[in-house]
C-alpha cells in the first residue's frame, strides 16, 4: 500500500525505480528543471502586481495593521486570525505599500510551488509513476495557474491556505509511509494553521479524514483520526468564542452566483480548467489512473486507488460541501474555493505523466504557452488610487476628508492617506459605525462643527453625515464624479461667511479665497443674479519684484458663467503652474476675472473700482 516499486522510465521500456528514482540523481535533475520553474513563477506573480488598486477586502487586510487591537475586530468579522496576525508582522518589517503588502501573498505562492514537490512525489510513489515528471509537472502548472497567480497579487489569506494544505498533504502522506511522531505533528498542526487562515479551506481537512478511514487500517487508522481530533480541539476555542459573532456577520455577505444556477460550473471549470478545459479536463480525469506501457501494449490501472481517492475527494467533496453550506449562508465565491487548486493542478499533472513522449512534452508546450499569453481566474478592481490621486491635489490641510461606503471603507482610506499630506485627517466612517458605535453619534457632530471645509467620499445609504453636515450649516459646494461608477461621489462642503471677501460690478461674488504653499488656491464663487456674460478667472502669482511667475486661467468649474443659477455654490479649485522653478521666498497671489471682447481681454471691476485682487501673501521653502 505504500511505494509501488516499479516504475516507466523516460528512454522506454519498463525498469527498475532504482535507476530514474536514485536519490541524488533525482534530486540533481529535479533542481534543473525547478529552478527555472521558480524563476518563471518569480516573473509571472510580480508582473502587474502593483497595476490595480486595493479593493475593499484588501483594504480590510491593512486596515488591522493599524488597529491598535485587531483581534477585538476579527471576533467581529467572518475572518480567522492566523493570516492576519502574520501580515501585521510583516507590515512591521516591510511597510504599508501596495507592492509590499502583495508580496506576502506572492511568497507564499512561492512555497506553494515548492511544497508541491514533496507532494507529488509521494503520490507518485504511491503510484509507480515517475518520480521526476509528475514533481517537476506539478511545479510547472502550479506556476501557471491563473487563481494562484491572480491571488498571489491579493492582500487576502487565498495563497497561504494553499501552503497549509499542500503543507497539510505532505505530512499526511509522509506519516503514511515513514510514520514518525514529527510527520505526525506537521500534518496536525498544518490542519490547525488552516482552520485559523481561512474556515472554508478545511473542508479539505474532512476530506482526509474521510479518505483516511478508507485507506488506513487498524492502529494507524486510529491514530489518524485522532490526530484530526486533536486539529478540532486547538481550533474549537476560536471558534466557540466567534462564531456567533461571525454567523451574524455571514447573513451580510452578498450571494455573487446563486448555487441553483448551472452557471457556476461553467464558472468553476472557466476560472480552473480555463479556455482548453476540454483538454485540461481529459487531463484531469486521465489522472485518476495509471497508465502502464509495456513494449507495444499499454494498459490502465485503477490500483493503487489511494492517490486518486484523495485527490479526488480533496476536488469533489470540498466543493460539494461548500454548495450544500451555500443553501443557507452565501458562501461561494470563486476566490474562496481557491483550495481546490492543488487538487487540480495535481490530478492533470498525474495526467499529463500517463502520456508517452513526445506527446507529453507536446502537450506541456501547449499548456505553457496557453498559461503565459491568456487570463482565465480575474476581477477588476475600483480605480481608488488613480481617483485619490486625480482629486487629492484638491483636498488641503485646512478641510477633512470623511469616507462614507456602505460595504467597508478600507481602501478609499488607504489610497487617500498614502496621497493626501500626512496632516490632513481622513475617516472611514462606515468603520466608525462599526468598531466604535458608541463614540460615533456625539463625535461625528463634533468633528464637522470644528472644520470650515469637509470633504465627504460618498457610496452608500447612510445619510447620518449629510444630516449632520446640513444641520451645522455647511453648504455643498461641489460635485466631483467618477467614469468607473455612477454611483460615487466626492463632495465638498463648505461654511459659508457672513460678508463675502469681494463684490464685482456686475453682481459676481468672491464668497471666500483661500491659498496654499503648493500654489492651489481655493475660490468659492456665486452671484446675485444671472451674469450676462461667460467670464475666466485666473489665479496668478507674482514675486517679490512683481512678476508673474505662475498663473491659472479657467472657467469657474468648467462652468459657463452665464448659465449660473443665483442661488448656486461654484467651487473653483486651481493649481497655479510656474514658468519655471522658483526660488525659495515670498509671492502675492491674486486672482482676476476676465472676459473675451473679440481679440481683447476686459477685466471685471470689483464696486470699488479693483481690476484685480490680492488674496494674501505665501511663502515657499527651498
């Protein structure tokens, strides 16, 4: 039942296992190919890591980093500790950046490939398979899968539960044939590390254990399944301690693909099998059993059964059992079935090693340059990043920004708190609710009556901001949009003065101005009737000799003026651009409203007779 003894080599006929299977020679021509394996994974796991932004599970990864208790906020969450509680010591070592962060899932893809090794050599011993081929084959689809290259580019646990139950495999089937209290332990405690990175992934863990009451027999079998007893036992205090908590929390996970619809394995076999799954899938089923060639005759085995038994209740029996759970929590998604894919990746490396060359290695190429030049396992992530950076030169040090987002706001505050300058204040104020709703309705209040100007990201429902905000007489005074969804909203929120700081001839207000040391000033416009013409302001800058030196012309908000509506709040931001670099000293920044007569340039008089108006002096630093 333990290491078949005969083996196919590569140059034909059969042999004995002692001449491909002789350990240094193995591991020498294992190391040949793995290394460039590894490389390959390197390149096809850091290509594009950093090109899309966080997004809101992610954004929930980080913000625990900054959680001076993160574990008060997982009892609350649907989410066990382990992974987190790793990452936050990485995150102590390696910093907060995007790319930083990603890496910890990319290295444990990284293990993954090398763990799978080990695993597939016991299989293949198991087997009488190629103890060289299937090890190496394995690596190399494992290095191409789509759902572990897309995950190793995820701040999430996805990879990771990959390591613990390949980890968990190799002890398993390594306590098997050479027994060994040490083998043992890895397995247990390998089955322990995953229940504590990510609940759904021990589903596999049932698996073994059913699989072991097939396979094993008498005192083994015994100590086996009080081994899986032992694994429950270490994770049933989390669990008794959480998991009302959490069974609250899964209610509000949205249901992505309804488990009656046929359309989730389209989805399965689409995101594992990819594009070829009529080739991937033959594969796989081919892995089931062992091909034996002999001369010019060939013939299928179906023993040993044990390797495809495991292999296949690892697959099957996880996924029916997370569909069954789905009828009452909704559970599936397809990144979190992401468990199945050493599963896979093995069954069609099994396959692949049951063809004869030249086929085989025909098919392999096949397969590689499918893996490299296609994208089967993929989302799209919200652009948060790329709408800080648009609209944070826009948010200053003298306003706040608050994020209002009905899911989690983590990664909007992520993404502006690496962009906006360390002194402005950004608050997720869906986060607030959540972890500290005892302080939220008296501060919130608070907070608002002691700004001028509040910025507020906004996507949700929640209306307690806005109420508040209208309550303590701010004015909305801009609207900014997004192309990627219709439904978010960047909002400006001024007081407005009593007296504004300047009145022009034609009925034109400057309700306030203000400026700042990285040339933006801010003009907040309106007017006591309709204006009869379209007019430009410009914001200028001048230097101690008074020289223009940097300057900004442009329609209030890209609005005509004409078209005003009296009653209308015009924010007017402006980023002055220099004519060249400036030194270090103090300007006058101004501002001048003008309009287009034919070729000529007629400046709007303020009531007391100013074609231009001083709004201050700065002063910028070396």
């Amino acid at each position: 039942m333990l290491a078949a003894h005969r083996v196919r080599t590569e140059s034909g006929p059969m042999q004995t296992a002692r001449f491909e299977n002789a350990l240094p020679n193995l591991i020498v021509r294992r190391m040949v190919w793995l290394l460039p394996i590894l490389l390959l994974a390197v390149i096809t796991r850091f290509w594009g890591i950093n090109d899309q932004s966080l997004w809101i599970d992610e954004g929930f990864t980080w913000y625990l980093t900054q959680s001076p208790n993160p574990i008060f906020i997982l009892t609350r969450d649907v989410h066990p500790p382990l992974y987190f509680l790793m990452f936050d010591g990485w995150v102590a070592l390696t910093g907060d950046s995007v790319l930083a962060m990603r890496t910890f899932s990319l290295l444990a893809s990284l293990i993954s490939i090398a763990l799978i090794v080990p695993v597939a050599d016991e299989l293949a011993r198991w087997r009488g398979a190629s103890r060289l081929v299937v090890p190496v084959l394995a690596a190399l689809l494992l290095t191409l899968a789509d759902s572990e290259n897309f995950l190793a580019q995820e701040v999430r646990s996805y990879t990771l539960q990959t390591t613990f139950i390949l980890m968990s495999t190799w002890g398993l089937l390594r306590w098997i044939r050479r027994g060994g209290t040490g083998w043992l332990l890895l397995w247990t405690l390998s089955n322990v590390a995953l229940v504590y990175t990510f609940y759904l992934a021990a589903l596999v863990a049932v698996a073994q254990g059913l699989w072991v009451l097939f396979v094993l027999r008498g005192q083994k079998r015994i100590i086996a399944v009080g081994a899986l007893i032992a694994a429950a036992l270490m994770a049933a205090p989390w669990l008794a301690g959480t998991l009302g908590q959490q069974s609250d929390n899964l209610v509000m996970v949205d249901r992505r693909i309804l488990s009656e619809d046929i359309g989730i394995l389209a989805d399965l076999a689409l995101r594992w099998l990819g594009r070829m799954w009529p080739l991937t899938g033959a594969l796989l089923l081919l892995g089931l059993v062992h091909v034996r060639y002999q001369a010019e005759d060939w013939r299928v085995r179906w023993k040993p059964y044990a390797p495809a038994l495991l292999l296949i209740l690892w697959l099957v029996l996880s996924l029916v059992l997370t569909f069954i759970a789905n009828e009452w929590l909704p559970l599936y998604q397809p990144r979190r079935v992401n468990f199945i894919t050493g599963a896979v990746v093995l069954l069609i490396a099994l396959g692949l090693a049951n063809i004869q060359r030249p086929a085989r290695w025909l098919l392999v190429g096949v397969l590689v340059v499918y893996g490299l030049t296609t994208v089967d396992f993929w989302r799209d992530k919200q652009p948060w990043r790329e709408m800080a950076a648009e609209t944070a030169p826009y948010i200053h040090e003298d306003a706040i920004l608050l994020v209002e987002l009905g899911g989690d706001d983590y990664a909007p505050v992520y993404h502006y708190q690496h962009t906006l300058p360390e002194d402005v204040l950004v608050r997720g104020l869906t986060s607030w609710r959540r972890y500290e709703p005892d302080t939220y309705e008296a501060g919130l209040p608070a907070l608002l009556d002691a700004q001028q100007t509040v910025w507020l990201f906004y996507w949700g429902k929640d209306t307690s901001a806005l109420n508040w905000l209208d309550q303590i007489g701010f004015r909305r005074t801009e609207e900014i949009t997004v192309d990627f969804n219709p439904d978010v909203f960047l909002w400006r929120y001024d007081r407005i003065p009593d007296e504004p700081q300047a009145v022009y001839e034609n009925g034109l207000l400057l309700v306030k101005a203000n400026t700042y040391d990285d040339l933006a000033v801010d003009l907040l416009w309106a007017s006591d009737g309709p204006l009869d013409a379209d007019y430009t302001t410009s914001a200028f800058l001048l230097n101690s000799d008074g020289q223009l030196v940097a300057q900004q012309d442009s329609a209030p908000d890209s609005r005509p003026t004409s078209q005003w509506n009296p009653a209308t709040l015009v924010y007017d931001g402006k980023l002055m651009q220099p004519v060249g670099t400036l030194p270090a000293g103090d300007y006058t920044v101004g501002v001048v409203v003008y309009r287009h007569d034919g070729d000529d340039l007629v400046r709007l008089l303020t009531t007391d007779g100013q074609d231009s108006l001083i709004l201050g002096t700065l002063h910028l630093s070396e």
